[in-house]
C-alpha cells in the first residue's frame, strides 16, 4: 500500500510540475535524452543553480521514478516532512547542518541499496548547495561512494550507471525564461572494480573527478572571466544569425552553450595564447557596442532595414487588435497571479534559490483554487455554460497575457530603432558596422565562416 502511495504521489506531482514548467519558462530544450539507460539502476549527477527546480526539470524530463536525496534539515517541519517521506524522498544529513544526526545517514544509505538493487534511480546534487553562477562547482564524494559502495555489495554485477546532467539557463530561476537540459554519457562502474578492490578511497576520488569532469561537458561550466562576460554581453545584442550544427536551434540557452563551449576548446587547443588574443579583441568590441545599444534601450540587430519596419507595422496590428482580450485576460488573472508572487516569496524565507520553486508550486494551488472559486460562483448565480467559457477563456488568458507582453516589448524596441535611424542614421549605421565586425570574429572563432 505504501509503495502505491509513493507511486501515486510521484506521478501525480510530476503530472503538477509538468504543467507548471510549460507556463513558468518559454522555453525547455533537452538533448541526450536517448541516452538515459532504461534497464540499470541509475544514480543522477546534476548541477545545482536553482534549488528544487533542479529536481522539477529532471523529474520533467524521465520517466523512471527517481528517488531525490534531500537535506536532512528539510525534515524537521512535519508537513514538509510526510510530503517529502511519501513522494519517496531520501534525507542526507549533514555535519554542518544536523551534527547530531549524522547516524541517521546509515539508513538512509541503507535505502538507497535496496532501491538501486531494485533496478530504481537515485538523484543526487553533488554541489551540495545550490547556486546561480553558470559553472559547477568542486563536488563531494557522496554519489561516488554511494555507487561504490552499491556495487560493491553486489560484487560490481549490478550494472550501476552514474547520469551526469547539465541544467543550463541564461538566467537561472527567471519567470519565462530559457532553459537547455543536457543528458551526458553514463558512467559504467566496471573499470572500477580492481581499483576499488586495492583503494576504495583513492577509487572513490577517481570517479568523483570522472564525474565532475562529465558535469562540467553538460553545463556552461565557464570559469575564464573574459568568456564569461563575452557571452553575457552576447546575451543582449544577439546573434540569431548564426547557424550552429546542434539540435534545438530554437532554444537561446542551447545556442549560448553551444558557442561557449566552442570557445573553451579553442583556448585549450590553441596553446591559449592565440585564442586568448581574438576572444581579447572580441570581447572588447562586444563591449563597447552592447554598452551603447544598452544606453539607446536596443537589443539584437539595430536596424534591418524593410525587415524592422514591416516588423514594426506587424506588431503594432498585433497590439492593437490584442489589446482588449489581454487586458481582460490580465484583469481575470493579477490577482491569483500577486498572490502567487508573494506567497512563493514567503514560502521560501531567506533561501533564493527556492523562489522559483516555491513561486511556481504556489501558482498551481492558488491558479487551481481561484478557477474553481469562480467555476462554482458563476455557475451557481449565471450558468454552467457561461461559467465554462469565462473560465476557459482566463485559464488560456494567462498564456495570452504572457504572449501580449512579450509582442509589447517587442514593438517598444522596433519602435525605437525606427526612431533612432530617422534621427541619427549616421549613429546606427556605425552600430551596424560594429556589430558586422563583431559576427565576422566570432563566426571565424568558432569556424563558421
């Protein structure tokens, strides 16, 4: 019955968090997903830049119930607690945050083997923390010594694959944002079975380094600052026409990994100096022009030509004919929406990095609520078929409202590049001559043109 109810619960909370990563970010991309073995018992080695929705993003993604380990701590409120016990959480504790219950950790050991012997997934975060900066960080031996440990009890025939997944976003937690996820190659344990036998400990530090090294392959992992503000400022002026040979070519932050990663094997081949010379140069003109495209309120290309100006013309008619429905769609979803923003704030208390999670769990309960108050409401006092199309017509609203945001923005921009080009072309004409020098080194770093 137990197992049932774990069963249950987990798809069911999965089901939930599916729904809500459709609507929080405008983009999830994920490549290597074949790759996932579907036969072993698995442990999963992820980065950790935003909290719980690490473990929403990879619950999203695999189908096979994984068993996350959590932090002792998150089991000391009672209702948090039974929540995470009968989703089948397993806790870890800490030394530095429950030093007097550390000997809890054998059973929870104890249930991780059984799980793995029973062909389950454990996921792991092996930072430890979580944390936004887009590189991983040095991770700790649990995951290792967990999947030594449950080999070796089984005489290293259970066939244990280690996982090593990359989650990657321009800017980790942001309300529609994008996000790339990235399945790495599983890690056999077979080749560890004589090392293992003659050091375990020396054995357990050669696979936490193999599986760092994997991590660090699947994420951004970008730790020379000259690349790292090289591609935040890529970020702003935008390079959509570049063509990269990569799956997902609609996703930003799979462009954003994609070129970062380029760049790093160029600084790694090229005995650094030569390639440390153009991305030098390149990220000085990159600077200087997201610098002044920045003061003038400008993203991406600063004029197009006939292209920017049917722009500008279709998204004025798209405004102006969307207006009414996305205000009335907006004034039917504010207030579940506020209310969401704050309790999700409250929720998470001091911890960040739980925002995003705790924003995006409250708007489900409280969107689930509001719709339902207003279903019965009308229902009771206008008609049930009235109350259907208004709550049908709010539910699609809130994508609606989101969609008529994004056409806003979009047209203040094109706005305002018409008007600077009918002000100063001479201006942005230079901005358009810098940015053309700008592609034409970036396309030859990374062997494009």
């Amino acid at each position: 019955m137990k197992m049932i109810t774990e069963r249950f619960l987990y798809h069911f909370f999965r089901y939930l968090v599916s729904i809500g990563l459709r609507f929080y970010y405008k983009d999830i991309k994920v490549i290597g997903l074949d790759k996932f073995p579907r036969d072993n018992p698995i442990i999963t080695a992820s980065n950790h830049p935003t909290g719980l929705m690490d473990v929403f993003l990879v619950l999203y993604h695999v189908k096979k119930q994984i068993k996350f380990t959590a932090a002792g701590g998150l089991f000391k409120n009672k209702l948090q607690a039974a929540f995470l016990t009968s989703a089948g959480a397993i806790p870890l504790y800490r030394r530095k945050d429950t030093p007097n219950e550390m000997d809890k950790n054998v059973e929870s050991f104890e249930n991780c083997y059984q799980e793995l012997e029973a062909c389950g997934a454990i996921g792991f975060y092996p930072e430890g923390t979580s944390h936004p900066e887009p590189w991983v960080n040095q991770i700790r031996t649990g995951a290792a010594r967990l999947a030594m440990q449950a080999e070796d009890r089984n005489n290293f025939n259970l066939n244990l694959k280690v996982v090593p997944i990359g989650i990657n976003s321009l800017k980790p937690g942001s309300f529609r944002g994008s996000v790339f996820v990235k399945f790495g190659n599983p890690i056999s344990l077979k080749k560890y079975n004589d090392p293992y036998r003659k050091n375990s400990v020396e054995a357990v530090e050669q696979l936490t380094a193999e599986i760092q090294k994997e991590m660090e392959s699947c994420t951004f992992h970008i730790k020379n600052n000259t690349l790292l503000n090289l591609i935040e400022d890529i970020k702003i002026i935008g390079f959509d026409e570049l063509r990269l040979d990569y799956q997902n070519p609609n996703s930003r932050a799979a462009k954003y990994y994609f070129i970062t990663k380029i760049l790093e094997d160029k600084i790694a081949w090229n005995g650094k100096k030569t390639a440390i010379t153009k991305l030098n140069s390149l990220a000085n003109k990159t600077s200087e022009l997201k610098q002044q495209i920045q003061q003038l309120g400008l993203t991406g290309h600063p004029f197009k030509g006939i292209i920017t100006i049917v722009r500008f013309f279709y998204l004025f008619i798209i405004s102006l004919l969307g207006l009414p429905f996305a205000l009335m769609a907006a004034i039917g979803n504010v207030l579940p929406f506020i209310l969401a923003k704050n309790l999700g704030r409250k929720i998470a208390g001091k911890d960040i990095s739980l925002i995003p999670a705790a924003r995006l769990m409250s708007g489900l309960v409280i969107y689930f609520i509001y719709y339902s108050v207003l279903f019965i409401f009308m229902g009771i006092f206008v008609s049930i078929s009235i109350s259907l199309a208004i709550s049908l017509f709010l539910l699609g609203g809130g994508y609606l409202t989101l969609w008529y945001w994004e056409i806003l923005k979009a047209f203040t921009i094109v706005s305002r590049k018409i008007y600077y080009w009918l002000m100063d072309k001479k201006m942005m004409s230079e901005l358009i001559r810098l940015r053309e020098k700008i592609l034409i080194e970036l396309s030859s770093l990374l062997d494009l043109s």
